[in-house]
C-alpha cells in the first residue's frame, strides 16, 4: 500500500467518526427525552448532564475533522 492509498483511508476512518458522533448524539437526545416521559420533575437536573455530553460527543466529532484535515494537509 502506497502512501496516498494510506492517506485516503485514514481521512475515510476519520471521516467515519462523524456517523459514530451521529449515534452519541440521537442516543444522549432519545434518553433524555425518555427520561423527562418518566420523570417531568428531574427534567433540568437531567438536562444539564444532557448537554455535557452533547458537547462531549461534539468535541469528539472535531477531533475527527481535525484528523482529516490534517492528513488532508500532509497528503497534498
């Protein structure tokens, strides 16, 4: 395997963290959707933990674009 043939395939595993941020972030939204359902009174104290991992999940996900861009970079 050449090094271009290695570089597209590392920007394409970087790229696929994108799908696995999609899945956190339906996943984080669903349980606190159901969680509310069950509970209405525990909605803001589940809130605030919500969006920590949303932001978690999201930080997570540019760390994958910042991978691609920077062997992007290296392979041009």
């Amino acid at each position: 395997m050449d090094a271009s043939a290695a570089a597209l395939l590392g920007m394409g595993i970087a790229a696929a963290g994108f799908g696995g941020a999609g899945i956190g972030i339906g996943y984080i939204f669903g349980k606190m959707i159901e969680s509310t359902a069950r509970q209405p009174a525990a909605e803001a104290r589940v809130g605030k933990y919500m969006w920590i991992g949303f932001a978690l999940v999201e930080a997570i996900a540019l760390y994958g674009l910042v991978i691609a861009f920077i062997i992007m970079g290296l392979r041009g």
